[in-house]
C-alpha cells in the first residue's frame, strides 16, 4: 500500500474524499458514518476491535471503490482477524 495511502487532516475530510470518488476507501469515525451528509456513503462494516474504546471506526468504500478489487482487497483484510495486530500497532482498538 506504500505509495497509494492518502492521510487526511480528519475525519471530516476523509469522508470528502470518499463521497467525492478521490479515494476507493476510507478509515473514519462512526460519527462521520452517520453524518446526513454521507448517505450516499457506500457500504461500510465495523472494524474489528473498535467499538470498545473511544469512538467506533468503520471502513467506507465509495461506489467507484467498491469496483476496484485493491479496494475490496483493503476491506477484507481490515475485517479479517490479521488485521487486529496492525492496528494496534498504530493506536487502534480497545483502550
């Protein structure tokens, strides 16, 4: 994934990213999810280990992610039980 990550300033502008089609996906609060502004979000499933701690993140792929299979490939493993020790390693999950 080197190379093809976009960090975005927050939340907020993740999401801008992901209903704009700029990216395929996206890492973003539930709160965000549930913004009105994202209806049109796509589909999105918790990560797991989140919901646990101070805010539950889900990953949202766009309608143009969700057709790209380095997209589909992210989410499936942000679902699988392998991801767990990743994102713990960068602060996510339970506290």
């Amino acid at each position: 994934l080197h190379g093809r990550l976009v960090i975005a300033a927050d939340g907020e502008k993740a999401a801008e990213l992901v209903r704009s089609g700029a990216v395929d996906a996206g890492i973003v609060e539930m709160t965000v999810i549930l913004d009105p502004r994202n209806k049109g979000f796509g589909s999105h499933a918790a990560l797991p280990g989140s919901g646990g701690g101070l805010a539950e993140l889900r990953a949202g792929l766009s309608p143009a992610g969700a057709q790209k299979p380095p997209a589909l490939d992210l989410i499936s493993f942000l679902m699988s039980g392998a991801a767990g020790p990743v994102l713990a390693r960068h602060g996510y999950g339970p506290r």
